[in-house]
C-alpha cells in the first residue's frame, strides 16, 4: 500500500509560468459512452475530434470553415491532457514574458470557429461511427494565469494546477447556450474584440470567480433568453 501512496508524491513545485488554460468538453458523451459496444466506435471518435483540434493548435486545413488554411500558431501547448469526456491544453509564450501579439485572439477565432461549425466535424463522424447519440456540441473555456508544474518523483508525466486551469473549466460548463466562454484575463485589444464579433460582459455565478469579465459572441449573446442572460451575466455600464 505505501508503494501505491509513493506514486502520487511530488518532489518539486515550478516557479510560477505566464499561461493560458484551454479545457474542452464533448457535450453528452456520457450518453455516447453508455451505448451497447460503443468501445468499437471510441478511437474513431476521438481521433476525429483531436485531429480537429490539432489544426486548430498546430496548423492545417480546417474542412469546416471552407477548408481555410491555418499556418501554426505562434505558441503550441506545453501539456495536454485528455480527461474522459473532454480535456486540457496548456499554452506557455516560448520562453518570452508574454505570448507574441495576435496570439490569443488567433487562437478563441479558430475554436470559436470550430465550435460553430462542429455539425460539420460530426458529419465526418457517421460514416465510422454509426450510432445515434454522437456528442453533438463541444464546448470551451479559456483563461490566463500562473501555472505551476509538479514533477512526480517517480518521473511519472508532470501535473499543472493554477487557477487558469480551474476557471477555464468552470467557464466551459458555465452557459451551455453559449459553449464558448473566455475570460477576459486573456487581454485582447478592444479593437480587436470588436473585429471579431465578441463582447465583454460579468460573468456573475460562477462558483469561486464572483464578478468575473468574460468574452462571449455578440450574437449568442443577444439570442439568449432574458431569463439565462439576466441570471447569469450583468452588461457592462
């Protein structure tokens, strides 16, 4: 039992890395994981939706955004991490203090994007994957912050925490009307906000972050009903 314990000690702590937290979640895939032999249909699924992800991190051609070519983004992620229905990425600025200009806003544009159009993804999905409940929406969250990585003494794969981590997550879940929540901690150019369709309001109930600045769709936004936007965000004065 204390070999088993071992596993889970951590010889050190980092010092503290500028970084912004990405977490993403497939709507109903719990549904989709309970269907009879769906362990036959698994691996295709998910490998669509990483190589989806994987243009959008690392460059390639985006099929659901009339196949528009990404070139690489100016920082790729430090630590990935998949978490059952879902996952995390974690981006650090390439040993300089902050992340390069363009980076952030390039980055929300390209999930948002895929987001939107993720119908599309699932197309591609039926021909491998003939089941009905497919996870038919993914959701984001992003955040900025200091990260720390724990290094197991055991060599096992490090671990991150930081509350950019935990926000991002919470932003994922906070408004499954809209499914694409980042917080204002990211510090995109209000120009720059405006360019891309985004606004900036409170995010006002989630759990440990009271009065959080968020940027959410414009449009979204608007189309969501007086009871939802009024519960859970505030317009900005």
């Amino acid at each position: 039992m204390q070999e088993q314990n071992d596993t889970f000690k951590f010889s050190r702590a980092s010092h503290p890395q500028n970084a912004i937290a990405l977490v993403y979640d497939l709507e109903g895939f719990s549904n989709f994981f309970n269907q009879p032999d769906v362990q036959e249909y698994i691996p295709a699924f998910l490998n669509i939706i990483s190589e989806s992800l994987s243009t959008c991190l690392f460059g390639g051609t985006a099929y659901w955004q009339d196949n528009a070519k990404y070139p690489p983004l100016t920082s790729t992620p430090i630590h990935e991490k998949f978490m059952g229905d879902g996952g995390l990425y974690i981006f650090t600025p390439d040993g300089l203090s902050d992340f390069r200009e363009g980076f952030p806003v390039a980055l929300c544009n390209r999930l948002y994007m895929l987001r939107r159009n993720f119908h599309l993804v699932i197309q591609k999905c039926t021909d491998t994957v003939p089941v009905f409940a497919i996870p038919k929406r993914i959701r984001f969250g992003l955040a900025r912050g200091s990260v720390y990585e724990l290094a197991s003494q055991h060599g096992a794969e490090s671990e991150y925490i930081g509350f950019c981590i935990n926000l991002s997550s919470r932003l994922q879940s906070y408004c499954p009307d809209l499914g694409f929540i980042v917080s204002a901690r990211l510090r995109i150019p209000a120009e720059k906000l405006s360019d891309s369709g985004y606004k900036k309001v409170i995010a006002t109930r989630i759990k440990g972050f009271p009065k959080e600045l968020v940027f959410v769709d414009a449009d979204e936004y608007a189309n969501l009903s007086d009871d939802v936007r009024n519960s859970l965000f505030e317009e900005i004065e």
